[in-house]
C-alpha cells in the first residue's frame, strides 16, 4: 500500500510537494554524497515506487535509502551484463529500466533480467531509455529507436529512413502519450503510435540533449546552452528570458519541470559548467560551487516524493537540495568567514553579522552590502554588537570598542579612553540613555562627557568577564559573569548564584521573553528571574531533570509564538513558554522540548556562546543563530513538517553470517543460530532522524525502539511461526501505520519435530521398566552432576578473572583509571579522532605542593585529599566519552575527545576553581592557604600532525609552565610560547 501511494505520487507531478520558487536557493540545505559511490559520475538520477532512489553509473547501478548505497554490477549480479549504465526510467507499474551499453535490462521485485541487448540488434549501446506507460520501453541505439513489449520489439525505426541520420540523444514521453525524440543533429521528432508524425528543427541547430514536458509542451536543452519551449498548440519554439549575461552557462543536459503549490512552473536545467539553474517566472538563480556543488558539470536531476531536488554531477558525486527547517548564511554566501559570533538586525532592516576573523558585515535581503574588516575595526574577530537608540551602532571586538553611525563612519574606543579591558563581550544601552560596556576585565558605564567608571573586583565583581547585559525598565542593570549575576542599581552592586536558584553561577545570555520576564542561561540550564513578596529575588532553575536537552545556554530568542529557543553545543532546541508553566504549576514533570541539529539544516552543532548577542529575532519573525560553520535562520511560524510518512522496505536477512534477498516467508534451518533482519525506511528529506520499531510476533513481548538502527538481531530461536514487524517515523513523528512485515519459520531439529516427541512419549509410557534396568542411568545422573559443578566452577573462576582485570585497570587509592588504562584510551581516542576528522584534547593535573601536605598532614591524610581531588574531577568531567586517570603520584589527566579549544580551556579553569573550592587546608602550601592545582592543557585540532604521546608532552609542558609561573592556575599549550 505505501508503494503505491508513493506511486501515485511520483505519477503527477502537481501532486509532488516543491521547493517554493519565492525563496533564493541559498535558503536551502544542499547536502553532497561521494563516499559510497562506486563512480563520481552519475548519469541519471529516478525514484522506483517502493522510495528508493536508483543512480546511473559507469561502475554500475546504485541504489540508495538516504543513508547505504548498494551497488550492482555485472560480476555479481545476474541480470546486469554491463556495468556502463546511460540512462534510467520507471514504468507506471514501477518497473526499473536499465540502459546499458550491452543493451536493456529491468528489475521487478527483488532481481535484474535482461530483456533486450544490443547485439541482437546492431550492436550500438543503449543511450536513452523511456517506459512506454503500457508496461514496454523505448531504447534509443545511435540513430534507430526500438519499442520493446513483451517479449519482443514491436517497433523499430531506423536513422535514414524513417527517422534522421543522427544519433538519438535523449527521449521524452509526453502527458498525451507522444514520444518526443533529440537527436544531435539540432532536430527533434514526434512519434504517435509507433510512427514519425512530425520533425522540427531546434533555432540553435545544435545537438538536443535533454527533453521535459508536460501538459502545456515541451522543453528542449541544447548544447548550445540555450533553451526553448513548444507549447502544445503551437508549431515554433519560443526562448525564455534568462537576462543577457549566457556566458559560462556550458551545454543544457538536463531538464526538470517543477509545478509548486501556488500553479507557477519552475524550470531546473544542469548544465556543463554553469552548475544547476532554475527559472520561474522571468527570474534565473544558479547553484555552483559557492553554495557547495562539487562539481558545475551536471549530468542529471530528479525530484523525489518529498520534493528535495537531487543532483547528479560528472565527477562531484550526488547532491540534494532540500527544503529543511534551517537555512544557512557562510563564505558561499559572500560572508567573509564561516565562524559566526554574533548577529543583530538593525533599525533600518539590515543584518549585522560579526566573524572571528572576517570582520563584519551587513546584510540586505539576504546579499552582503557592505563589509568592515582590520582596517575600519582594528581587529578582525567582532565579539559583541549593540545599536543604541540614537541609531549608532557599537561593534565589540579583542581589541577594543567601535562605534559606526548611520553615515558610516568609525570611531574607536580602547584601552586609554577608559575601558578596562580589550576585549569586548557585551554590549547595551540602560534605561537613561547610558552606554554599558562588558570586556574580559570588568565593566564600564559610559558617562554623558564619554568618560567611564569602570566596575572591577573592588567594586565586588568575583569574576572579570561580563559575558552578557540586560537593561531593566526599572533603570537597573544586569550583568552576567563567569561567576555569578549581578543587578545594579545607583546604590551598589548585589550578587545572585545558586543559593538564589540559579542553577550555575556562570552566566552566559541574559534575555527578554515577549512578557518582558528576565531569563538567565547558564552552563548548567535556563533560569527565570521572579520577584516575591517586599521585593525579594529569586531565579526557577529549568535543567536537564525538568527535561531540557541541552543545558549549557548560548543564547534566549522568544519567537513570540509561544516558545523559547536556545542555542548550545549540541544545536538548537525549542521550549513551550506553556510547558514552563505548566511544569511551574506541578500539572507535568518534564518539559517537553524539540531538538534542532544538522539533520534540520544547522550548518553545524556547535553553536558560538561567549558572544552577544548570539541570536536574534528579525521584525519578520525569523531567528538567527551564530554557529561555527555559519549563521543559521529559521522562520518559527512557517515550520516545515513532513506530512509524507516514509515507505518501509525489508531488505535482506542472514542466518550465521550467510546472507539472501527477502522474498516471501524467512527460513531458518534448525541448525541455524543467529538471525539478522536488514530493514529501511524511505524517508529522503532528513533520512538521519528516521525512527523505527520492531517486533517479532510471538517472540517478542513488545515492540522494541530502535532509534535509526536499520537491523533487528535474534539469536537461539525456539522453533515456530512468527512475524517480523517493523514500523518507521519521519522526522516530524509521523508513523507508517502499515510498515512492513514477513513471516520466519524456525525449523526444529530431528529431536524437536512433533512425529518423534509422539514416539518417545509412548516408548517413556510403554516402557518405563527398561530405564530402571539400564545401569547407565545413574552414570550418566553423576556426569550432568559433575559438569554442573565444573560449570559453576568454571563460571565463579571467569567471575574472578574479569574483577581481576578491572581491578588492574583502576588506581586502588581513587578509583579512577590507572596509567596502563590511560595509555590505552589515549592510543584509541587518538585514531578515533584521525578517523573522524575531530579535535582531542588533554588535561594534566598536578596537585600542588603535595609533599609538603603529606609531611605536614600525614599521609593518611594525603591519602584523603587524592581521592577528593579525583572525585572532584571526574564530577567536572561529566560527557560519557570522557575519561580520567590518575597519572602518577599527585598527578591526574583528562581525555576530552571532540572539544574546541575554548571549551577545553573552560572545563580546565572549572575543575581548578572546583578543586580550590573544595577548601582542604594546607598550611604548608607556598600558594595558598587551601589545596589547589594547577592544570596544563594541550589541544589538538582535527587532522592534526603528530601522535598522541605528542600531546600528551604538550599538555605536561603547558602544566610545567602553570607551576613555574606561580601555581594554582591553568596553562594552554600554545607553539608560539614554547
């Protein structure tokens, strides 16, 4: 059933959900597949009614679901005698049509046959393929064109004589039925019913390489680059306007006809050189290698069921332009650099987006008008912006404070006109009208005569670096630091963490929501400020127990539609304002929250936090939010959802290890242990967030959540009759009620069948005397006696050995891991990391002046502080992927895999102030009155040179430099300082 429907689908092209010709092609996610081919040319591009996508290849046919690629070829697979593939088509009934260059082949169901080759007619390879719609195919071989049908050609007209002496390069079949053909000699040809009715020459004269058409006529592509449009009434060929500049635009070789909701008609044609380009509606746009196609030399295109265009290119592999939540903004788009800080738009409409290390620059409609850079700012890496109500707008970089008014000129404030610190991470402007000023060494208040009063830790501050600001209508101020949040007012500073309610004291964002409610977000979850009874403050936590997905918080954006967004490390998630207070009133226990990541469009994860603002909501009503690869813009109220549940499809199964097609019931021998069920689901527009479940009916007590694995495992199946069931969900949750199912027999041994339990029943029945007689019985009593002692025994022995083993991986003292398991885990997460192109970083600690506590404390006491020391650490280094050991002596180390430096950094500095934190006395400590640390930290980026014991040498240089400095502090490796 969902075959069909798919096919239903895939048969009228009005029905076929489209990419909305109103919106610039850089609004959507162009994603590249190479890996997995086994050619980067692909020649055509079709979608069989089950989902599947099926590729043409001079390395044979590929088939793909989103996520494998399976390939055949003639080695391996019967049915396929050359693996040189030209072209593709789909029948109405869902046959695939194979064009080779030995002739015709097709599939049905699960296997290839040969229906046509070439030899048998003039040896020449199939170039162009067309289903006839009755269940028969057109093949194009040089200049002759054969029908073929059940079993034989029932038409074939030759180049000369009925049709022109040139080769045919390409076929279409028309809504009515006529079968257009493009020849390269610049003709083309109508054939009715089998026969030639009709033969017209392309304006150009050049070679015709790709036909479309529909209800209103025909297209035609040529290798002059140009395109033209024959209406069904009429007899001429019109040019659409495409503006004046062609050049570059290379040969037409492919043509797709888009039909949107709102009746316009798109035009996509790929091109060799000028990549993929749409027309509608009088407008052109290309999609090249600056939006991220591998390759201008298109060969192929194909709109799927989901309306994603896909892309077939010579040489760059398989695209996809899809129509996911999250467009995105990068250096594609004419942004200086892909490392987004920081986003406002300003009062006129414009889109202000800061880079580290492109500087600023400022958009309009989605272009960039004007760009600032080293020259105007002073530095390249913009950390903060801020327009004020006189229309001024303040650019926050590492080197100090610019203001740019609205005739564009730059003013800068540093260092000598009373900032007390370079670099600038917040920006705002209070209730009267004055300028405040966040940097890594305080903050300031900007006085009418430009003048600051610089607030620092004599002014009460525990940390220097104000991360954020908000600007209360009552006249107050806020401030976020790294530790602790801070309001003032004219008559001092008061401080807030988290014996307020905080649920961290490091503050990141400090936003408004459209009720004016002050939120805090915090390493640690969100907070909403709340004023009780004679004015007392506190802050409502919202962590990961309340059902947040991602607690450290970038930034807060109320969409005004009734939720929240944050950013973070892991994406982007969504807050129902009502959940928050529901859960608030005790009518739910966890909210309920929407993840975004790269699967919905986000160019990466790893959203940019020490920047602000970070995000922004656009008058539109559209979202922005910096990333690292990126900014990302999404519309909150326009959501696209998926209203297309995906197709399931069985795949294959294996019993121990051997592997065959599903077709009909699944057997298992009885000799056969381990069963394995490979299954898929055809959801193409966001494969990565299918969903599925399965069960074995009659095994199986429930069904089993999968997420996105594509396998169902059994091993030791009692003999029966079951059913294997299994269901999928599209990104949006919407289930295919119908699935997928197959019935598996379990065969029993000779021992197990019903004939020979009836006979040995009987015998047990008729002869119970004999068993009394055979003096075996008891002999064999004491051996199953014997092995079952040898068994437990066995059994307590292996029990033994693995508490043995882990005991040789821990420190006995702290729990921790030990050195041996240290060098280990370092040796994998170093190749884990090379392999997947991803960053590693490493933490050593020392405790400091340790022998001297020992001597002054005791050693049993020493022994107290490490173990202390460890769990502390380990409670700071929380990921399930890291890892730490005692390293030697006083010596600790932490494995942080897949990191940025700045994040490393952080988590280094936190467990230091932790540990200090812990207030164990030392009196004999050079540093300070309590037991502290000091931390080295090295980090490597992804594909970085070197091994692993390099890094490790770093981080220990880094930790050699924190104690001769001054101890009880953290170190970055940096190759410039040593």
């Amino acid at each position: 059933m969902s075959g069909l429907l798919l096919l239903l689908l895939l048969s009228s092209a009005n029905q076929l959900p489209a990419l909305d010709s109103s919106r610039s092609l850089n609004e959507y996610n162009l994603a590249g597949w190479r890996d997995g081919l086994p050619q980067q040319t692909v020649h055509e591009i079709v979608q069989t009614p089950d989902g599947y996508l099926w590729l043409a290849t001079y390395e044979g046919v590929v088939r793909f679901d989103g996520i494998r690629f399976v390939v055949f070829r003639s080695e391996s697979t019967p049915g396929i005698e050359h693996d040189a593939i030209y072209d593709l088509a789909v029948g109405r009934d869902g046959t695939l049509w194979v064009a080779t260059a030995a002739g015709i082949s097709r599939r049905r169901g699960a296997h290839f046959e040969v229906v046509l080759r070439s030899s048998d007619i003039d040896g020449r390879a199939v170039l162009a393929v067309e289903a006839d719609g009755s269940g028969g195919v057109w093949a194009a071989l040089g200049p002759r064109l054969v029908r073929w049908f059940q079993g034989e050609v029932i038409a074939d007209l030759v180049g000369g004589e009925q049709l022109p002496e040139a080769t045919i390069r390409t076929l279409e079949l028309a809504p009515n039925g006529d079968l257009w053909a493009g020849f390269d000699s610049g003709v083309l040809t109508r054939i009715v019913t089998d026969r030639v009715v009709q033969t017209s020459a392309i304006p150009d004269g050049r070679s015709v390489l790709a036909l479309a058409s529909d209800e209103s006529g025909v297209w035609a592509g040529t290798e002059g680059g140009n395109l033209y449009h024959r209406s069904v009434e009429g007899s001429g060929w019109t040019e659409p306007d495409r503006g004046s500049d062609r050049s570059g635009r290379g040969a037409v070789r492919t043509l797709l006809l888009d039909h949107g909701s709102n009746g316009d008609q798109t035009v996509w044609f790929g091109t060799d050189g000028g990549g993929v380009q749409r027309w509608s509606q009088g407008r052109l746009e290309v999609l090249d290698r600056r939006h991220g196609l591998e390759s201008e030399l298109v060969r192929s295109l194909w709109q799927d069921s989901e309306g994603s265009l896909w892309i077939g290119t010579n040489g760059g592999g398989l695209h996809a332009l899809r129509d996911l939540r999250f467009a995105t903004y990068n250096e594609a788009d004419g942004l200086p650099h892909d490392n987004v800080r920081t986003i406002l738009e300003d009062a006129q409409g414009g889109v202000w987006i800061g880079s580290d290390g492109g500087g600023l620059v400022r958009l309009e409609s989605g272009e960039v008008v004007e760009r600032f850079g080293q020259e105007e700012l002073g530095s390249r890496l913009v950390k903060s912006l801020h327009q004020s109500p006189d229309g001024a707008l303040w650019v926050g970089t590492e080197a100090g404070l610019v203001s740019i008014d609205q005739r564009r000129v730059v003013t800068r404030v540093g260092l000598s006109d009373g900032l007390p610190g370079a670099i600038v991470l917040a920006i705002t402007t209070g209730a009267d009208g004055t300028l405040w000023v966040g940097t890594n060494q305080g903050a300031a208040r900007r006085a009418a005569d430009e003048s600051f009063s610089v607030f620092d830790r004599s002014s009460g501050l525990r940390d220097l670096n104000v991360m954020a600001f908000d600007a209360d209508p009552d006249g107050s101020v806020w401030m976020g630091t790294l530790d602790g949040l801070y309001r003032w007012t004219p008559g001092g500073l008061e401080v807030f963490d988290e014996t307020d309610g905080l649920p961290s004291a490091r503050v990141f964002v400090l936003a408004r929501d459209s009720e004016s409610r002050l939120w805090v977000g915090t390493d640690r979850g969100l907070a909403l400020h709340q004023v009780g009874e004679g004015g007392s403050r506190r802050f409502r936590p919202y962590g990961r127990q309340a059902g947040l997905q991602q607690e450290r918080i970038f930034s807060i954006v109320d969409d005004h539609l009734g939720h929240l967004w944050t950013s973070s490390n892991y994406g982007v998630q969504r807050i129902a304002r009502s959940d928050l207070e529901r859960l608030e009133r005790g009518e739910i226990e966890r909210l309920t929250v929407t993840t975004f990541d790269r699967a919905d469009g986000l160019p990466a994860d790893q959203c940019n936090g020490t920047s602000q603002p970070s995000a922004w909501r656009t008058r539109s009503g559209r979202l922005w939010f910096a990333t690292v690869m990126g900014a990302a813009v999404v519309d909150p109220g326009n959501l696209r959802r998926n209203g297309i549940a995906p197709p399931v499809v069985l795949e294959t199964y294996s019993v121990d290890a051997v592997s065959s097609e599903i077709e009909g019931r699944i057997v298992v021998p009885a000799t056969g242990r381990d069963l394995e069920i490979h299954y898929t689901a055809l959801g193409l527009l966001s494969p990565e967030n299918l969903t599925f479940r399965y069960r074995l009916a009659g095994f199986d007590p429930e069904w089993r959540e999968v997420e996105n694995r594509r396998v169902a495992y059994y091993t030791n199946l009692p003999p029966g009759e079951y059913t294997f069931e299994v269901t999928a969900s599209n990104e949006d949750g919407l289930e295919n009620p119908l699935g997928a199912s197959v019935s598996v027999l379990v065969q029993p041994t000779l021992l197990e069948t019903p004939m020979v339990r009836l006979a040995l029943g009987m015998l047990l029945v008729i002869v119970p005397w004999v068993l009394y007689l055979l003096r075996g019985y008891r002999a064999r009593r004491s051996r199953r006696r014997l092995e079952n002692e040898v068994r437990l025994r066995t059994d307590e022995l292996a029990q033994a050995n693995r508490q043995l083993q882990r005991q040789t991986r821990l420190d006995g003292l702290t729990g921790v891991a030990n050195r041996r398991s240290f060098d280990e885990t370092l040796e994998r997460e170093w190749r884990r990391a090379v392999r997947r192109q991803s960053s590693l970083a490493v933490l050593m600690i020392d405790i400091d002046a340790f022998k001297g506590y020992n001597d002054s404390q005791g050693h049993r006491a020493g022994d107290r502080a490490l173990k202390a020391v460890a769990r502390e650490i380990s409670n700071c280094v929380q990921r399930a992927e890291d890892f730490v050991a005692r390293y030697g002596g006083e010596e600790f180390v932490a494995i942080l895999p897949d990191v940025s430096q700045e994040i490393a950094l952080e988590l280094a500095e936190t467990l230091r102030a932790a540990i200090e934190g812990l207030e164990i006395a030392h009196p004999a400590s050079p540093v300070a009155s309590v037991l502290t640390v000091c931390v080295g930290v090295a980090w490597a980026p992804a594909a970085a040179s070197g091994s692993p014991l390099t890094l490790v040498d770093h981080a220990d240089q880094a930790l050699y430099r924190a104690k001769s400095t001054g101890r009880n502090r953290t170190v970055l490796w940096e190759r410039a300082s040593n």
